[in-house]
C-alpha cells in the first residue's frame, strides 16, 4: 500500500511539474516561483522528511514501548501533551516571520533574480506552509511510530492535488503565484488526511492500570525540545542548504537556469524517493528493536534494507542516463517548454542522477544515526563537509558548464557525505558491518553500470520516444534482475528463489512450528540475509508486525 501511494504522489508530482512547465515554460517567472519554492522544500526536509520524523518516531517508539511499565499516565498522550502545542507555536510564530521578511530572504537566495517582486508575492505565499507542514509531520511521525503507513503515504497525493487544482482554477487571473497558492492549499489537505487518524490512534490506545511510578511524559517532552533537535535540525539544514547553494549559483545566469536545475532533479529524483520508501517503512521498526534492546535485529533490518534500496535507485538511475532526453521530451516538451530545455534539462538530469546512490545511503544511514534516544552530531558534520565540498565544486563549475557543473557539484557532495556516513557507521547505535555493506553496494554500481549501457543502446536503437523509454527501462532492469538472480551473494542479499520461496503459504507454516533448535533456551540471533521464525520468540522488528501488543 505505501509503494503504491507512493507511486501516485510522484506521478501527480510529475503532472504538477508538467503543468508548471506547459503553463509557465523555463523563464523568468518560473525562476521566481522555484525562489519561493526554496521555502516549502526546506520546510518538508524539517518538518516532514527529516528532522521531525528522526525526533518523533524514536520518541513515540519509547513512549509506546513503555505502555506496559504501569506509569500513572498514557506515555503516548502525555508526550502529544508536552509537545504539541510548543511545537504548533513556534512554527506559527516562524511562518509569521518569514512572510513579514520574504523581501530580505528573497535578496538572500537569488540576488540576480530578474523579477524580486513576484518571487516576493510567491514567498508570502508558500510561507504558510511552515505551519501545515509542521502539523503534517508530527501527525506523520505519530503514526508511522504506531504501524499506521497509509495516512502518511497520501500526504503527497493530497498536496499536489492542491496544488495542480489551485492552478487551473487560478491561473488566468494570478499566473505563476497561482502555483503559490497552491502550495498553502496543498499543505492543509496534508493535514487533513492524516489527522482523523491520529486522533482515533490516541483516543483507542489501551491505558496500563496505575501503579506507584512517577509519570514520564512530560520528561519526554523536554528531552525532545533540548537534547535531541539540535544535530538532527542541523544535519537536515545542512542537507537541505545543497538547494540554497544551487539556486544561489545559478541566479546570474541566463534566464531558465534555475527551471533547468529544477526539473531534472525533480525527474532524476523520483528513483531515490522509491528506494527511501523502504527505509521510511522499516524506520519505526528499527527504533523499536532498540528500545527493546534488540541492536542485533536492528542492524539486520537496517543492512537488508539498504542494499534493497540501493537496488531500486540504481535501476531507476540507469535508465534515467540512458534515456534522459527521451524522458524529457515525454514529459514536458510541450507549450512553452521548447526543444532547446529539454537538450539543457537532459544534460543536467544525467550528472544529477550520478549522485542518486549517495542520496540513497545518506537518508537510510543517517536513521541508524538517530534511531537511539540520543542522536548523534557526526552526521550533520558529515553533510557539512560534504555542503562544503558542493560549494567549492560548484563555483568553478557554474562558471565552465553553467547548471551542469552545479548538478556536478551536488551530486560530489552528497556522495561524500555517503562515504563518510559509511565509514562512521560501526560508531553508532546501530553497528552496521561498513565493510560488507561498502562491498556490497560497490558491485551493484558495477551492475548499474551495465544496466546503464544496455538501456542506452535499447534507446538508441528506437524511434519514438515513448517507446524509447520503456525499452531503455525494461533492458536496465533485465541486467539487473540477471544479476541478481546470478549473483545473490556478490549484491550481499539473499538469493531472490529463495526469498520468493519464504513467501509461500507453505514455508510461513513451516516458520510458524518451532523446531527443536528454535525451542531451545538460548537461540542465536537470526544470520544476515534470514528472516527470524514467526512465534513466541520473534524478536522486535522481525517480520512480525509491531502494533498489536499495545492494543487491545
């Protein structure tokens, strides 16, 4: 179900982007709108992807882990009590900030910006979101942390579809600051489609008997507010930074530039935030394995997950260098987009893609990193260096290649901070093996590049472009597949026979009768690739789902 809400949330996002480049083209006026855009994309990296979901999820998994302790209160209801409403007022006080000062922060982004005024107008606009987007990651957060993924899978359903309606209700009177709109729209469906929820979860929670324990909750709420958001905020602001410096580097050149870069990291993106969907999905179940003290179940899940993603965003980034001009011209090679953006935009989509595998491992990684009760400040310094390094690659090469040495710059940045995650990973709460890990995603980036070759001739040999996009897909996949199904040991994941075999009816039966090994007093903690026997010794995060112990 979240793989296919998912699915749908980036299709309407491609729609909106399309809508965008139909109505709009890649001019000045698009420029102005991508400024302002600048806001809600730093606010859904804080407030719903990131650092919200990294504070929350491991807060609300102890919460619940401690349902059972006899406190005198709810821990889950107490931590919404002492976090909420702070939060609620902050964020409103921030909003309220940014519209008063979106002349200042408009002149700070994109000084060489041809039209300021609109992208002014366009900022006031997309600045309620701070608020919206808030609200939808506390919501988000809750109810991951609970085992609930579908209202949370069709957030961004529910915000493009604000957005793709509000422009063609608004387009003929307000233009570009109809796509504006659009964003505060699209922010208060997000909250509407998951907050019914939430509040059922908290109204049926089961409620443990009082006991002579002192209540916890409000000693959550503080630890939340001053022990763990200051590294993870930092970690997501300077993640989220790789935008500032790009749009800021590509402020004074031509016209289209900033569009250019927008709608090839758009495209390019789409395979990472399928292979993030994984790690979206096991991240509550990591956090409750270690509240549970189970590092050994966590480090398995964390590992199996990540070469899974590693495999989709590899595939998805094959056939986007393969075929990205075709792709281009499929989607937006129409009205005021011309010939000549999609040639610029193809360009930068393919040196974009070069970085996908990095984002990959920095998202999965960096929640190893803050899943314990304490997070960790290493991964912000990680992603400093690699901001660092995104900058100074990035103004020699906007001067020589214009927005293909800025997509250059990036996606050197952030593979550097994916290096460094990796090597730092024994550190930390979740002691991942680095090593096979590395060894692991090297050989499947030796496979993507094949996939990449066969998908490049697979578009080259075929006329239209449609049809070049779809053999270029399926040739990238079938080299991979071929791989996979070869070499199960050189990926470092289980053999695809054998986990399609797990899956039956007839092995979950055999899972569910404990042999005479399984039944002994001390067991051995499940090997890498294997998923632990179904019964009464499953460890937390296994197969088996976590919510039902809490229920009643």
């Amino acid at each position: 179900m979240t793989a296919g809400l998912t699915a749908v949330g980036a299709v309407l996002g491609l729609v909106r982007d399309q809508i965008l480049a139909g109505y709009f083209g890649a001019g000045a006026a698009t420029d102005a709108f991508l400024v302002a855009w600048t806001v809600p994309e730093f606010a859904s990296t804080l407030l719903i992807e990131d650092a919200m979901a990294l504070i929350l999820v491991p807060a609300f998994s102890r919460a619940l882990a401690r349902r059972g302790d006899g406190v005198f209160d709810d821990p889950v209801r107490a931590l919404v009590r002492g976090t909420l409403p702070r939060l609620a007022l902050a964020v409103g006080i921030a909003a309220a900030v940014l519209v008063v000062a979106a002349p200042l922060l408009v002149a700070a982004l994109a000084p060489g910006l041809p039209d300021p005024a609109l992208a002014v107008d366009c900022t006031r606009l997309t600045a309620t979101c701070v608020l919206s987007f808030a609200l939808v990651g506390y919501c988000s957060a809750a109810l991951r942390a609970h085992g609930r993924f579908l209202p949370p899978a069709t957030i961004y359903t529910a915000y493009n579809v604000g957005i793709i309606g509000t422009i063609l209700v608004l387009r003929e009177p307000w233009g570009v600051r109809s796509a504006a709109a659009g964003v505060a729209v699209g922010g208060v469906l997000m909250v509407l489609v998951q907050a019914p929820s939430l509040v059922r979860e908290l109204r049926s929670g089961s409620v443990p008997p009082p006991r002579a324990a002192a209540p916890r909750g409000g000693q959550d709420g503080r630890i939340l507010v001053l022990g763990l958001i200051a590294p993870v905020v930092a970690f997501s602001l300077c993640r989220q930074s790789q935008t500032l410096i790009e749009r800021f580097l590509a402020s004074p050149l031509p016209a289209g530039a900033i569009s250019h870069l927008n709608y090839a990291q758009k495209v390019a993106q789409m395979p990472m935030i399928l292979s993030l969907m994984l790690c979206t999905v096991s991240f509550p179940v990591v956090a409750r394995a270690l509240a549970a003290g189970d590092a050994e179940t966590a480090r398995h899940r964390v590992e199996r997950d990540l070469l899974l993603a590693a495999v989709v965003v590899l595939v998805g980034a094959s056939t986007v260098i393969a075929a990205a001009p075709r792709i281009v011209e499929v989607l937006f090679e129409r009205g005021e987009f011309g010939g000549s953006d999609t040639t610029a935009t193809a360009a930068v989509m393919r040196v974009y893609a070069l970085g996908l595998l990095g984002q990959t491992v920095v998202g999965a990684l960096v929640r190893c990193y803050f899943s314990a009760a304490r997070p960790l400040w290493y991964p912000a310094a990680a992603m400093g260096a690699g901001l660092v390094a995104t900058g100074a690659a990035g103004v020699p090469g906007a001067q020589h290649w214009g927005a293909v040495g800025i997509a250059a710059a990036n996606a050197l940045g952030i593979t550097l901070t994916a290096v460094l995650l990796l090597r730092g990973a024994h550190r930390q709460s979740v002691p991942v093996r680095a090593g096979r890990l590395g060894a692991g995603l090297l050989r499947l980036t030796a496979a993507g590049a094949g996939a990449t070759g066969a998908g490049w001739v697979s578009s080259v040999a075929v006329g239209p472009a449609l049809p070049a996009v779809a053999v270029a897909a399926l040739a990238a996949t079938g080299v991979f597949a071929l791989f996979l199904v070869c070499a199960p040991e050189a990926s470092g994941l289980p053999s695809l026979p054998r986990s399609a075999y797990r899956r039956t009816p007839h092995a979950r039966r055999h899972r569910a009768e404990p042999s005479a090994a399984e039944a002994a007093p001390a067991e051995e903690p499940p090997p890498a690739g294997r998923v632990a026997p179904v019964g009464k010794a499953s460890p937390v995060g296994g197969d088996v789902p976590l919510d039902h112990g809490h229920r009643r």
